[in-house]
C-alpha cells in the first residue's frame, strides 16, 4: 500500500471519492441546478481548478496492487468553501441549507474533506493510513488540530475518527432532501495533534 498525490488523470476517481464521501450532497447543491448540470460535471470542474480547495493537488490516493482502494482529500481549513462562482450561480434553495458546511470551520486546522475507501479495501487499515496521512500533512503545514465534517448516524466512519481522537464541536443540521442518505445532523469534529 502506498499514497501518492493526485494528478488530472485521477479527475475521475477523484470525483467518485468526493460523492461517495458526500452521500448526496454534491447531488443535492448540483444536480439540474440548471439544465444538464450534474454534480459529476460540477466536481471535475472543480478537480480541475487551481484555485479550488478540490483541486487534484489536495487529494491523496491509496494504491494497492489491485489499483486505488482510497482517497484523502484535505487542505488547511481557512480554504474550505465553495468557489466563489459557485455562490453567485446556484439557486439560494440549493445552497443555504448546505452553507454552514462549508462556512463553519475551525481556524488554524487541516480540514479533511474527504476520506474515502472503496468497498473491497474496508478493514484493511486505508482509512488509518491516510488518518496518518493527513496528520502529517497538518503538522507540515503548522496545524495543531484535525477537523472534518461527519454524519451523525455513519456509525463506522464516527467509531473510527472517534478511535483516532476526533470529538463532537457543533452539530449542524440539514433539511432532509431526497438526494441526502443521511437523516441525522453532520457533526463538526476536531482532533487535536499531539
């Protein structure tokens, strides 16, 4: 097992972690927001952006012999937001449920984004990994603290970050959307760095 960093022909998989992460938020602000928008296309955009905080060069991939298992997207958290762009063109119904996700932060952290696992490589110590990863990654950067938002009812995800030293700041709640999996509120987590 070995990470590397992304580069633009990981765009694909890239936006396939990103919306598995999400579960149904990135269908939620994106999908036929106009016509022939999807949540695909609005993420490779921003896969592809320098100046968005998706941007490939933010994103960690886990290669096993039987190829990528997973992915770390993550960036210091004074970057977390949308692309501006993306404030002025989406309707106010799709964004200002979903606006505390990414207005509320923690100052100073490394926000994971994303971490993500495909299905086949689960219990195999990826999501450790790239925890580690992404500590790394914080304590080069000068941050003190892991953050990263999570469901309130992804049981496995919450057991793991609780294992690792996250803990509960803010609950925020979201309306209940069809496009959401999830019914509970997301958490805002921190794990202070020792």
């Amino acid at each position: 097992m070995e990470i590397r960093m992304g580069c633009a022909a990981d765009t694909e998989n890239l936006v396939r972690y990103l919306l598995m992460a999400g579960e149904g938020l990135f269908e939620h602000l994106f999908d036929d927001a106009y016509p022939g928008l999807t949540a695909r296309d609005a993420l490779a955009l921003g896969v592809g952006d320098e100046t968005s905080p998706y941007h490939f060069e933010n994103a960690y991939l886990v290669e096993m012999e039987s190829g990528v298992a997973g992915c770390l997207v993550a960036f210091p958290a004074d970057e977390l937001g949308l692309p501006e762009i993306v404030y002025s063109v989406l309707p106010k119904e799709r964004i200002d449920p979903a606006r505390p996700l990414f207005e509320r932060r923690v100052p100073d952290s490394f926000y994971i984004n994303t971490l993500a696992v495909d299905e086949a490589a689960r219990g195999q110590g990826v999501a450790s990994l790239l925890l580690d990863f992404a500590s790394e990654l914080a304590r080069s950067s000068g941050c003190d603290n892991l953050t990263l938002h999570a469901w309130g009812d992804n049981d496995i995800a919450l057991s793991l970050y609780r294992a690792y030293g996250f803990h509960e700041l803010e609950k925020i709640e979201l309306p209940r959307t069809t496009t959401l999996a999830h019914d509970a509120p997301m958490l805002l987590l921190k794990c202070p760095l020792a």
